[in-house]
C-alpha cells in the first residue's frame, strides 16, 4: 500500500504546518489560523454490470495498471452522490446507461498512489447505449464467471469475487 502524502503547507493561509497532538493522535496544525488540518479520503465509485451471466469489464488504457481490466469506475466528485458518480462513470468509460440494483461492497485501503482510500461498488444492469470503449479504456467485454481476464486493482478482485459467489 502506498504511503499518503503528508500535506506540508495550511490550505487556507499557507503558512508551514506543524504536528500537534490531538483527538488522540498526531496531527497536522496550523500554528497561524490555530486549527487541527484533516486530511480527507479520496472515495471511488464503481458497478458491477451484469448481463446474461456474465460481467462487464474495462482495460486500462492510462496508468496506473496500463492493459489490466476493472470494473467501470472512478472518482466520486465533491457535491456528488457515489451511486451517481458510478452511473456517470460507466457512461463515461462504456458508453452505457445503467442503473444501480444494490450496494455490493465497500473496499478501504489505498492501492496505489493516486488511488481511492474507500471504493464504493455497485451492482447494476444496463438500461440502454452500445458499449464503446471512453477515454481511459481501450477495450471492453462482458466475461463470464471462469473467464476473467487479468485484474487491475485488489478492489477489483474482492468485487467479482463476491460478485462469482453469489452467482
């Protein structure tokens, strides 16, 4: 797991911050504005789109795991709903509408540097569109339970596991 970056600097003056102890732990303080600096987790939302028994998935096309498969899914924008940002992704990445059907799993631990810490997934089934790949994918297929490609991201695994049991 990746180390998260310590932030350095206050983000409302810019002043040097400086550890303090506080709510039981250490801490990140502003000597200047006299306030504790949370640091706040980077959420991912993503689904699980099943069809005909089988499951979509997206390749990379951008680092970081370039060439491996995921779920569709991405960043939860601020102000956003995490079931909202997992259809707007799927749409972004496959060209498809889909609806969420269930909450599957909440996976914590960050992957990788520029990773989520907490990625919320979804199931969901596809309402309408023609799947084509977006952006950050260079292709995209429905596979069934024994036939998973190589895997992106533990997240990933942890998902169509669950998703492969309940099958």
């Amino acid at each position: 797991m990746a180390r998260p970056l310590e932030l350095n600097y206050c983000p409302r003056c810019g002043h040097a911050l400086e550890m303090r102890r506080a709510f039981g732990r250490a801490r990140r303080y502003c000597p200047s504005c006299d306030v504790i600096v949370f640091r706040e987790h980077k959420v991912a939302a993503g689904v699980i789109v099943e069809r005909d028994g089988k499951v979509l998935l997206v390749r990379r096309s951008i680092e970081p795991r370039r060439g491996l498969w995921t779920f569709p899914g991405g960043f939860v924008d601020f102000g956003e709903e995490p079931a909202e940002a997992a259809v707007r992704e799927c749409w972004e990445e496959t060209g498809l509408e889909v609806e969420i059907t269930e909450l599957l799993q909440v996976v914590a631990g960050q992957e990788h540097e520029a990773g989520a810490d907490i990625v919320i997934i979804y199931g969901a089934r596809p309402l309408a569109g023609k799947p084509s790949p977006g952006d950050e994918v260079d292709r995209l297929d429905f596979f069934g339970p024994e036939d998973l490609p190589p895997l992106a991201f533990d997240a990933t695994r942890e998902a169509l596991n669950q998703w492969r049991s309940s099958w």
